[in-house]
C-alpha cells in the first residue's frame, strides 16, 4: 500500500521518560498530534485524560510524533485534537501555529481564556470548541474544568466581530452526544440558540468511542440522524462523524489507555 492510500494508523511514540502517546493518521490525510501526556481538564468520557495529567510535551516530542508517522503516510495538514489540552502547552501549540509548514487546526476547551483570545487571532487552519452543552450545569459535569459555557459565550461574543470571514468559517463547535445527558430536546434546542450568535461556525457532532469499561454511549443511528436534521432545519451547518473517526482506533487517545492498562497488569 502506498503512502497516499494509507488508511487510519496509530503511532506510539514512546518518551524519554517512558510514557507512551500517539499520533493518529485518518485516512483524509490529516494527522492528528498529542500536546500532552494525559490531560488535567477531567472529562470523564475522556479516555486519554482518565488518569490525569503527567506533564506537557516540548516542541521536540510534538514534532517527534509527526516525523515518526511522515515515515509511513504522507500528512497534508495537522491537527492538535489528540491527548492533551493544547492551551495549557501554551509556549508549544503557539510556536507551532507560527512555524510548521503544514496547516494546523487545533481542538481546545477554551481554557484558560486569556489564551484563546489570543489564539483566535494567530494563523490556522482552524478552532473546534469542545462545547457539548451549551446548558451551564451539564457542561460543567461533562468538562470539569473548562471555561464555562456563559464565559466562552461572552469570550467569543465579544471577539467574532474582530475575525475575519475566512476565520469565522474555520470555527467549529465539538458536540459529543451522549445518551441520556446531552440529547434531550431541551439540550438541543439551547445548542441550537448557541450556534445562532456564530452562523459561519460549524457544528461537528461526534460520538464515543469504544473503551474497556466505558459508561457512556452515543445514542443509536436513527436518533443521530434525527439530531443531525434537526440542526440542519435551524440553518445550522452541521457535519456528523466520518468514517475515519467512527473506527475503533478513531479517537486519539485510546491506545494509550490500553497501554496504561497492560503496564499495570505487569
């Protein structure tokens, strides 16, 4: 198989230190980069953050990730959505949007703020927002410790008119569904009030993905197809998940859980 038809691939990237992290290559030729070793932001659907942090990558291992898995598949751009919250690896995600060649979209909470206010205004290919709620109390069980959705909301009020049409369109909402927390019709129909104040954005719906002793679900197919016609109705741009992502190997972060898993079976 040649490097231009490579389906998804996982690579681990085993540090100095011995921690494991991965870099994962889906099929449309994105690669998608870790930031960090575990992440402090809680999320508890979150494989790659579900024993917390152990400690930020440098600019060294970060392009590690990318020259180990350039070996095996040819990336056409770069997203900073694996392990780790890229805003609290300031120094590094920041000179990496100002230096690497290939386009780099970042996936972030939003937190700290102060950081993403400076982040919306420096080059990239792009800004998903882990929302998930746009309703206070659920967003706050599903990230912990991230911004707020009524600071976020404020945060991002206030800076849309300062970007640029072309940015405003690169802007993107993550929305992960969960069965029996976030796809009530009342959690749908505040998310959808949410994504009238940004029309250029868009909103991504994603699923979970399949870890060892998960106790969250995405609802089945059909009620996905509803809430994806649903926001298509309100005007809203609305993407579900590809079949890249949908794989059991989709979603960054799982095979390093499996690796935390057999070190402590050892």
């Amino acid at each position: 198989m040649s490097k231009e038809t490579q389906a998804n691939r996982v690579f681990p990237i085993t540090l100095s230190d011995g921690i494991v992290v991965e870099a994962v290559y889906y099929g449309s030729g994105t690669l998608c980069i870790s930031t960090q070793a575990g992440c402090a932001v809680g999320c508890p659907f979150c494989a790659s953050g579900s024993k917390g942090l152990f400690r930020n990558l440098t600019l060294e291992e970060v392009t590690q990730q990318i020259e180990h898995a350039s070996k095996s598949c040819v990336p056409k751009r770069l997203t900073l959505s694996g392990i780790g919250e890229p805003l609290h690896n300031w120094h590094v995600t920041k000179t990496l949007l100002e230096t690497h060649t290939l386009p780099t979209s970042i996936t972030t909470t939003g937190f700290p703020l102060k950081r993403l206010r400076k982040l919306l205004h420096l080059p990239h290919n792009g800004i998903m927002l882990s929302l998930h709620s746009a309703i206070a109390s659920t967003n706050q069980q599903l990230i912990p410790k991230g911004p707020g959705c009524q600071a976020l909301l404020e945060l991002l009020q206030e800076e849309w008119p300062k970007l640029s049409r072309n940015k405003k369109r690169k802007m993107g909402f993550n929305y992960l569904l969960i069965e029996g927390v976030n796809d009530s019709e009342a959690e749908l129909h505040a998310m959808a009030k949410w994504m009238q104040y940004f029309p250029e954005a868009t909103l991504h719906l994603l699923l979970c993905n399949t870890v060892e002793h998960a106790i969250y679900k995405s609802p089945p197919d059909e009620r996905l197809q509803d809430i994806y016609h649903f926001f298509r109705t309100q005007g809203i741009h609305c993407r579900r998940a590809n079949s890249w992502r949908r794989k059991q190997d989709g979603g960054c972060g799982t095979l390093m859980v499996r690796e935390l898993q057999r070190m402590a079976a050892l």
